[in-house]
C-alpha cells in the first residue's frame, strides 16, 4: 500500500482554480512534521502563501532573476535554457503555495567558538546547516505524499530559489531562516505520466 | 492509512542482530526513487555498507572528529556535548548502513561562466546544490517510510558529518559527491516512544 501511494505520486503544475480549505491545508502540515529532525529540533517553518498579488510577486521576482541569468549566457544556449527557466514560475497557476523554510541549529559551532581548526570548523557548520535543509526536506516529501493521498497536486520546485533572496524579502522570512523549495499545491488539472527512474540497482554500490 | 504509516514510523537506532536480506534493500531503495528531484536528474546514489569493518572505521572516524570537538568546548559546557555526541556513532550498530549521497548539478552556472554579478551566482550556485540535495532527502524520507512499512527501522543521522571528509574517504565516495546522512538500517531492538512535535498551527504563518 505504501508502494501504490509512493508509485502513483506525480509532481503537479496545472490546477483547479478552487481554493484548498484551510483546515486541509493543516492536516497535510500536522503530517509533513512527522519527520525526524536531529535532536527532535524541528527546523522547519512553513509559509502557507494564499494571497494571489503575493505568488504573483513572486513569480515576477523569479522572471527577474531568470532575465539576468538568460543575459549573462551566450546566445548559442540561451534558447534551451528559456525552456528550462520557464518551469520557474509554473507555482504562479495553484491557489496555494507553501514555502518549507528552515533554520540552522549551530549548538556546536556557538560552543566551539573560533576554537576549532579551519577544516572541522567548516565541517561543523556545515554539518549544521545541512541537518536543518536535510530535516525539512523530510518534512516536505512527507508533505507530497500527504497531499496525494489526499487527492491534491503537488510538486517541489527548487528551480525559483535562483531568486532566493527576493523571495524571502516577498514573504517576509526572518534573518537566519533559508527558503527549502517553493510548493504549489491544489486540485490537480492534469494527470502527468510517470517519469522514468534509474533503478536501485544502478544507483547504489553495496560494501560487503 | 498513510496517516497511520506517517504518525508510527519512529528513528529506531538499536536493532537485531539479523542481516537485511540484499532484495529487501534493493526493495526499499527501488521505493526511495520514486521521489521527484529537479529536472529528474535523480541526484541521488547511496552507498549500502555491510561490512563490518567498514562501519567500525566510520564509527571511529565519528569518534575523533567529536574528541577534536569537545577538546575545542569549554570544560563547563563539554558534559553535555559529550552526552549529545554519544548519539552520532550510534549507527555502529545497525547491521546495514545506507549513505545516500548527492551530486550538485551546475547546469546554470557552468553556462553563465563568471559572467553573472556575485549575487546571482551566489544564488544559482545555491539553488544548484540545495536541488541535489533536498532531492536526495526528499528520497530518504521515502527510503525512511519503506522501511518501516516492511518492518524495519531506520533513522536519518547528520551528526556524523562532522566526520564528513574521513566517511568520504572510507566510502570512496567519488569527487563530487557529498554525503547527505548516515542511515542505519535493520529489525528493530526497540520501540521508541513517539516523540513530540510543534502542531502545524505552532509552525505555519499563512499570508491571505
């Protein structure tokens, strides 16, 4: 039964124009936050962005950012590029966007303070920063199943964090919290087919 | 149903002696695939170790860097940091150690090539690896959730990565690829108590 919910979830970008009632909405986060986080810290927030002028900021400010980056690639590529760019903004058509954000927990950096060498340093903060991405990621795919379980699209997009920073400025993130992906959610309007995946076989390599 | 699967899975961290037979690995990490990832790239590998010597060496590896680390902690705060530092070798006694890794794919950056201004690349260069790396967890919490659908346990460790480069190295993890955790994997020896959470209303801010 897991098998058939996990084989069956597609990432959805077309939607329904109807609204997702609030207290769905909630139900899915109430099971996102079931995932593990290093030491039960909980690293996550989430952003639920209804407000319609608010996703549409968004996806100007990633419209944006893509100009630049088309601008800066030479002529010869920038066409396959678009194309790829263009998947950016497809969050701007769900009634729902939520945006997973997370916060490094840096217990052992704070208490190490400038006392550790150049590579454990690095290491450390490293190690820091990535269990509050890793953490909240959990809660997201959680999140994705949630949702289709439920009958609703979803898809996780990192593609519109080459606007990072404006994003988080739209949505008014706090100081040391960091935008995860950006999550279009709703009642899908298209039944994609399945992508193809590189079996396990091909994607691991055993130690025995 | 698959809020009962979500509401039960615990991080199991003590486990049977019994091997996981190879096909229920494979199994799982089939059903860890089935995540999305950007453009599905599938930036995933994971390293499957079943060697015991090979999971003392990371243990040990473990154990030095977080020696260097409570040597670097002032006397008063080092007890406690010993006591949450006891729990990054606990994989050491999982019969099977999964380390899923990932690999940042520069697509944008390799063809902007200098030629964006420092905040844009900043930002693509994040964006590029932050893909690689969030669908990578997002296919952990898949491998997470399989596992305890077939009667396993499993948790998802960072706090080894203070060890990152020597795992790497004992791994033979190839350039350019980076460890996302360290997951012990086996038949449960014990029955974690549901640890609490933050309820979604605690953790969502929803802009109307």
């Amino acid at each position: 039964m897991i098998e058939e919910l996990l084989r069956s979830r597609r990432s959805v970008r077309r939607f329904k124009p109807d609204p997702v009632p609030a207290e769905v909405v909630e139900r899915l986060l109430d099971l996102a936050v079931t995932a593990p986080s290093a030491s039960n810290k909980q690293p996550w927030r989430f952003v639920v962005v209804e407000r319609r002028a608010t996703i549409d900021e968004m996806a100007a400010a990633v419209r944006a950012a893509r100009a630049r980056i088309e601008a800066a690639i030479p002529e010869g590529s920038r066409e396959a590029v678009a194309a790829y760019g263009e998947y950016f903004t497809r969050f701007e058509r769900a009634p729902v966007v939520v945006v997973p954000i997370h916060r490094p927990l840096p217990l052992l950096s704070t208490l190490a303070d400038g006392r550790l060498d150049d590579a454990d340093a690095s290491a450390v903060a490293q190690m820091e920063r990535d269990s509050a991405l890793v953490g909240t990621s959990l809660a997201l795919m959680n999140l994705l199943l949630a949702a289709h379980a439920e009958g609703l699209g979803a898809s996780a997009m990192t593609g519109p964090l080459i606007a990072r920073a404006e994003i988080a400025r739209i949505l008014g993130v706090p100081p040391g919290w960091d935008i995860v992906a950006v999550v279009p959610l709703g009642y899908p309007d298209e039944v994609p087919a399945a992508t193809e995946r590189k079996s396990a076989a091909k994607v691991t390599r055993t130690i025995r």
